[in-house]
C-alpha cells in the first residue's frame, strides 16, 4: 500500500500534465508559419489557389485557432487523435502500425546498453586507473560524442557494404519465405546494425555513470565491513556494491524513455526502420499536425509511464524510498 | 592439322559465348524486381495526386491511353489509335477491345470519361484538361474528347503520370476520389502489375497482372519498391545489390560514388518531360530587382561553370530557358550569359546603384531545402564580387519558406520547378500575369508581367501546328531570357541507377512514372 499511494498521486498529475502538452504543443505548430496545405502542393509538384483553399476548409484549417484547439481537446478526450492530413489514415492505425517496430528497437537498444553499460562499469569501477578502465572511458566518451547517422552509415558501409554481413534497410526482407522463426531469424538479422548504433549513446552514459557511482559505493563502510567479514569480491562487488550503485542507473534508464521517440528517429531513418521515429520525422516535414501531435502526446504518455515505472522500480530495490512522495 | 582443330575449337567456343550473349540481351520472363522509393507516397492514385513518388507505383497499376519511349512520340498504349479533328475540337480515342481491369471487368470509353472528369476536379494541373469540356461515349471502345480550343498539349497529358484510366464501378462510387479507401489498398487498375501490399515506410509490392491487355508482357512477375528515404543508405543498397533499381536519384556524391561502382550504371537519361530546374528567382516588384538591368547583371556576375562543375559535380546540364533542355520545343539557340564582371557592372551603374566603399546595395536570398543550399551560398559569395550584399536565409522547412515566398516577401529565392512534360502544365504557370496568385507557391510568385508572354503563350497553347508552335515558343523564351523573373541555373541531377540485371530500364521522357512492362532481369 505505501508503494501505492504515491503512484496514485502521480497519475493524477501525470492527466493534468498530458492536457498541458497537449494544449501547448496545439498552440506551437499552429504559430509557424504554413501548413499542410502547402506541403501537400508541394508532393503534388504544385496546385492553384482552389485546390489549396478545397484542401484547407476540409481540414478546418479555415476555422478560428481556439474552435480548433477546442475541437482536437475535446476528441483527444474521447481518445480519438483524429486523421492523419496526408495519409487519410486514423492516427492510431498509423501510430499503432508503427509502435511495434519501435519498441523492439528501442527495448533491444536499452536492455543490450544497460547490460554491456553496467559490466563496463563494474569493471572499471574496480581499478579506476587501470587500463581497462581508460579503454572503457574512451568508448564511452566515443559512443556519445559521434553523431548517430554518422556510426550508422559507418556501420553500414562496414559491415552491409565492405563486409555484406547485414542488410541495408527495413525490419524485413519481403523475399524470405518460411514459418515465424524463419521471418523472426530474419528481423533479427535486420536488428542487429540499427541496435548497435542506437545502443552506442546510452552505453557511453550507464557507463560512465555506473562506473561513478560504483567508484563511490566501493569506497564505503559497509563495503570495507563486507570485506572484514571475509567475503568473496564477487559477493562484495555484484550483490552488496552494485546493488546500491544502480538506482541512479535505474533512474536514468527511465528518464531514456523519451529517447523512444527522439533518439530513434534517426537511427530509424538511416536503417529505413519503419517506426514511430520514420513517422514523427515524415509527419513534421509534412506538416501533418494530427499526426505530429498524436505522436507527441504518445511520447508524452510513454514517458510518464516510463517514469512511474522507475518510481515503482526504485522503490522495490531500495525500501528507503517507499513510503516518502 | 592440331593447330587448326585448335583455333577451330576456339572460334565454336567465341561463337557460342557471343551466341548466348546475343540469346541473353533477349527479354527474359520472371523474376523480382527490387526498386528503390525515396519517399513513401501519399497514396498511389495518379489521378488525384501528382507527383513522382505516386507516378512510380501508379503508372505499374493504371494503364493511360498513350505512352512515350525517348523520343517524345506519342505511342499507343490503352487506345490503340487516335485522331485530333481538323479543326483540332475533338480527339477521338479507339480503345483496344478486351482490355480488362484487375478486377476481370471490361474498360470502356465511360472509363475514359470518368477518369477526365475525375482529373479535372481533383488533379492540381488544372491546365491539362481545361479547354476539355465534355467525353463523347459513341461506342465502348471510342472516346471522344470535346474541346472548347485545339490543344496539344493533350497528348503529352494522357500518359500514365498524369491521366491514368480509373474504373468508374470502383473510384465512382460517391466516395471522395481523393480520399478513397482503394487509393491505397485494392486498388483496381488495368496497368502491367497488380497491388499485392502498401506498407507506408517499407515497401509496395506489385506482382503480375496476368490479364494484361498487352501481349506477352510485363516480363516481370514482381516488382518490389522498397522505400528507403536515406540516400546513402540507397547507395550502399545500389552498390551491395539489394537494389536493383532506383530512379530520381540527385545527390551528386552519391552519384559520383555509385558511376565508379562495379556493375552498376548511373545515367541521366528519361528525366526530359518531368523537367525540373533550379532557378533564381527575382521578386520583379520590389526593390533593386524591379529593374532588369540588375537581374542581367547578377546573371552576369554568376558563373555557372561552378555550380555545374563544383557543385553539381557534372551531373547536371546548364538551364537557359524556361523549358527543359530536353525537350523538343526547348530554344537552343539562346545565348545565354556567359560571365563578365564588367558588363555586371556597367549595367549596375547604368540602374543608378552606383559603387559606394566597395558596395552598392543590400539584398537577400532565400532557400527551401538543404539541397539548394550551395546555390544560395555561391551566388551570394558570386554577387559580392559585383558589390550586391547578400543575406542567405534558410527556411526551417518546406512550408515556411513557401509561406514567404508565396506571399511575394523575398528579394531572391533558390527554386526546383518542374515542366511536367508540355509547357502548357509546368512553364506557363510561372510567366502568365493572370497566374499572380498569393499565397499560391509555383504560381507567378516573381510578379513578371508581359502582356506579349502572355499572348504568346496563349497561341501556342492552342496551336495545333507543331513548326508554328514552336516558333511561338522560341519568341517567348528568347523574351523571358532577356527579362529574366527568373534566371536557370541548372537541371537537376536526376539519375537513374540500375545494376547488370536490369535489362530495359525505364529511359523513357518519363523515367519511372511510365509503365516497365519491358523491363527485365537477367538471368546469370
């Protein structure tokens, strides 16, 4: 129950906070300038005045801003996040086609980075100045600084050109034929270069931040006690130490959820992912604001549950938090 | 003797290598085709919405009553004839007898008549079918078109990109054309290929249409278009082999990178009828610019060379008119203008902006998108030279810079424009004064007005004569090439690349937006 409470509490503001984002992301694209009038003439190569004032009035683009806003509120309210402008689809259908995609790059990302993340820590948490410890350094700080197209297009020259391992593009190859381990086996193959890229950020920063905290919790009495008491170092280091070092980890992992959307839009579009990120981006690009901001407060929903979630984690592995708002 | 057996051995051995070469250049069935698409398309109903990305998968699923190869000659394609009257009033289509939709049912004439008035309401060239104002439907296999004035530039307009024949008993259903469930999904058409799949972000997938109403084709059984909006990632694709194909191809390094590639071919050819161009555009009513002799002088001062060489790599050709190079009615004879730093300045002189401590005014020029970015970057650097300060404004996106544009707030702008085959649908929408609309991007945003353009270009739009129409039009361009509302830099650099097994790719005038029912692979 004393876990409870608090969540509770959260969810509330977490209601109150979608409608914020909601309200202000309406407002923001509505101030720049054009609309998806525009960028449908400029896929159709041109259009005349007609056209372009057919195709506002049937978005309600003619209206004034607050009965707009009202309107997309009030459906949001009703879960409806209306039609996407330029593909005449329900955003749902859209968002829910490519959530999926999305969400095993990303999980996959996460998990391979926190665990690769975390050992490069340990390890060179215990002899900071060790060798060892500068090469994972030096990872880390190059998995962060490099810009994610450019190891994505290295990767693939390397290892889809060079060294034809890997495919270029997509979630599958629409020539492979077979039963679901076959199709799985061969999502799989096309996982592996876009999880790599994606994973090399938040590896450099669970890392580096593992290792840290690590270095302090190593330095602690309990941890010399442990030691007095005549405890293996593997006992010490992976059940007592780590342990205490990895809620900081935790909470940034949750706070990495919003990298759902953004860090993976372009990861997404150099491997052609076919994920929510392909769509955030083709959706901006073209103006289409029923989608931009389904996607929007889809991100928004994600990360506040992805923060509930580190809450309820946090609480679970460390019992001095329960119970304190 | 040994010595004879020997060579002779050798020559049955050349003789049937060179056989068997000559055997395999001959079409051969089956096999997937794996394309590449840069962007996902809206939807893949030419009819109600324009544009290449569409043109590509809708051209394989829509048959249209003509279709072009390289030379701009109309050929016969779902009509397997046709007349234009005397008077040039009525065109009269004869359509082949039992050519089916995918669905089994039979096309007729009333299909014709649908698809027009579909075009006319829903299409954004409203040129095209303008002076069409009704479809005669004597017989099922006979079409005419009833016009209020001859115009050519019809025949140019009935193929696959811009007018392809959709079955009334599906799209005529009362339902909005533009927003019609089978625009996407079961989409019926008569083309070469038959939709299997549309997966927005990866692939649209077409296979076989066994009813075909052409014989013997399409040789493929599949054609996989992949979309993969990255361009070096089509690249590495193209070089790797799991592209076979991919047209519209225009970043030059790409290009470059892929014309050293073993096995694969780059080439510019089939892109004459889409006719893009990048051009300087001039604000003609505001400011310095409003007078001619300035937008000569900056023509003067920019050295085209560089953007040819330096930016385009060579892959593109040099523009001098409105009308793309490649076209027949192009005016090749324009001079065009070579650059000469003193003529720039006479001229400038002679406008009243005399040189005062290295300067003479302040301007600005506007840009869309990053590809056009080393124009706008290069003529500002070009005008210095000459004295005109230039401010480089980059837009955040698309409709932001249209926005401005449009709304005629610019000084200058680097623009991509496209001809869209006759200059009835792509050129005259940026000379003809009446076409001065605001708010409207790709209308006359340049403000020019010429009432002799304008008459021109109403005459050849009506001419049925193809000499005289020419002669209207080379008046025209030498008329707007001496005024300039816009000054052509160059085409695009439109590329089509394809690797060894690709037989017959599409090098028609209208590159990947024409039926490929004679492309094929070859077998190793």
């Amino acid at each position: 129950m004393t876990i409870l409470i608090p969540v509770a509490q959260r969810i509330l503001y977490a209601i109150l906070l979608l409608v914020a984002v909601l309200v202000l992301n309406f407002t923001m694209l509505h101030l720049a300038p054009g609309d998806i009038a525009d960028t449908i003439s400029q896929s159709m190569g041109g259009a005349d005045a007609d056209t372009m004032a057919q195709i506002r009035s049937d978005y309600g683009l003619d209206q004034p801003f607050l009965v707009q806003l009202g309107s997309y509120i009030s459906r949001v309210l009703t879960f409806d996040l209306g039609y996407s402008y330029f593909y005449n689809q329900p955003v749902t259908t859209l968002i829910f086609e490519k959530l999926p995609a999305t969400l095993l790059l990303v999980f996959t990302a996460q998990i391979v980075a926190l665990i690769i993340g975390v050992v490069l820590g340990v390890i060179s948490a215990k002899n900071p100045n060790g060798i060892t410890s500068h090469f994972v350094t030096l990872l880390a700080l190059f998995g962060y600084a490099a810009p994610v197209f450019w190891t994505g297009i290295l990767l693939l020259i390397a290892f889809s050109l060079k060294i034809p391992l890997f495919p270029v593009a997509g979630m599958s190859d629409v020539t492979v034929e077979g039963g679901w381990f076959i199709r799985a086996l061969d999502v799989a193959h096309h996982l592996v270069l876009p999880v790599v890229t994606l994973s090399t950020i938040f590896f450099a920063l669970y890392s580096r931040l593992c290792r840290a905290s690590m270095i302090e919790v190593l330095g602690s009495d309990y941890v010399r006690t442990a030691k007095a008491k005549g405890l293996s170092e593997f006992e010490i280091t992976y059940k007592h130490a780590l342990k205490n070092s990895l809620s900081p980890v935790v909470t940034l992992a949750g706070l990495q959820f919003s990298a759902v959307v953004s860090g993976a839009v372009l990861v997404e579009t150099v491997f052609s992912w076919p994920g929510l990120g392909s769509l955030a981006l083709q959706s901006i690009i073209a103006r289409d604001t029923p989608t931009i901001l389904g996607i929007l407060f889809f991100s928004a929903l994600v990360v506040i549950i992805g923060n509930l979630l580190t809450d309820f984690v946090l609480r679970l592995i460390d019992p001095r938090l329960r119970g304190r708002a | 003797m040994k010595h004879f057996i020997k060579s002779l051995a050798v020559a049955t051995a050349l003789i049937s290598v060179v056989g068997t070469g000559s055997f395999a250049s001959e079409p051969q069935k089956g096999g997937t085709l794996i394309t590449g698409l840069a962007q996902t398309p809206r939807h893949l109903n030419p009819a109600v919405q324009s544009g290449v990305v569409t043109g590509a998968p809708g051209a394989q699923l829509f048959a249209a009553p003509l279709r072009y190869d390289e030379d701009w000659t109309p050929r016969p394609y779902l009509a397997k004839s046709w007349e234009v009257s005397e008077d040039g009033l009525s065109v009269t289509l004869k359509l082949v007898e039992g050519a089916k939709f995918h669905d089994g049912q039979p096309i007729t004439s009333e299909d014709v008549a649908f698809s027009v008035k579909t075009i006319q309401e829903n299409h954004p060239f409203k040129s095209m079918f303008a002076p069409v104002q009704s479809v005669e439907t004597p017989d099922a296999n006979t079409a005419v078109l009833k016009l209020s004035k001859p115009h050519p530039a019809l025949l140019l307009a009935m193929s696959s990109q811009l007018m392809p024949i959709i079955p009334k008993h599906v799209y005529g259903d009362g339902q909005d054309p533009k927003t019609h469930p089978q625009n996407s999904e079961n989409v019926v058409g008569s083309g070469p290929f038959r939709l299997v799949e549309f997966k927005r972000d990866e692939h649209v997938i077409l296979e076989r249409n066994p009813d075909y109403f052409m014989e013997g084709l399409p040789h493929l059984d599949r054609i996989v278009m992949r979309i993969i909006k990255d361009p070096s990632a089509r690249a590495i694709a193209l070089e790797n082999g799991e592209l076979h194909m991919s047209t519209f191809e225009n970043t030059v390094r790409n290009i470059e990178r892929l014309k050293k590639a073993d096995g694969v071919t780059a080439t510019p050819e089939g892109y004459a009828a889409i006719g893009a161009l990048d051009w300087l555009a001039f604000n003609t009513k505001a400011g310095p610019l409003a007078d001619k002799r300035v937008r000569q002088a900056i023509a003067y001062a920019i050295d085209k060379n560089f953007i040819l060489n330096a930016i385009m790599l060579g892959n593109a050709q040099e523009a001098k008119g409105p009308i793309h190079p490649g076209s027949p009615l192009a005016d090749q004879t324009l001079p065009g203008y070579e650059v000469d730093l003193d003529k720039a300045n006479a001229l400038l002189d002679e406008a009243g902006f005399p040189m005062k401590d290295g300067k003479r005014f302040d301007t600005s020029i506007n840009f869309g998108w990053p590809s056009v970015k080393p124009q706008a970057e290069y003529v500002k650097q070009a005008l210095k030279q000459v004295g005109i300060e230039v401010e480089v404004r980059a837009s955040a996106d698309f409709p932001t810079w249209a926005k401005t544009i449009s709304n005629h707030e610019f000084d200058m702008t680097i623009d991509t424009v496209f001809n869209w085959g006759d200059p009835v649908i792509g050129v005259h929408r940026t000379y003809s004064s009446d076409n001065i609309k605001k708010g409207v991007i790709w209308s006359n945003t340049q403000q020019y007005e010429n009432s002799r353009v304008d008459e021109l270009m109403e005459a050849a739009g009506r001419e049925p004569d193809s000499e005289k129409r020419a002669a209207l039009y080379k008046e025209f361009q030498q008329i707007v090439a001496e005024e300039l509302p816009v000054y052509w830099l160059n085409t695009l650099p439109y590329h089509t690349v394809y690797n060894d097994k690709v037989g017959n790719p599409p090098l028609g005038i209208w590159a990947s937006s024409s039926p490929m029912d004679k492309v094929y692979l070859k077998s190793e």
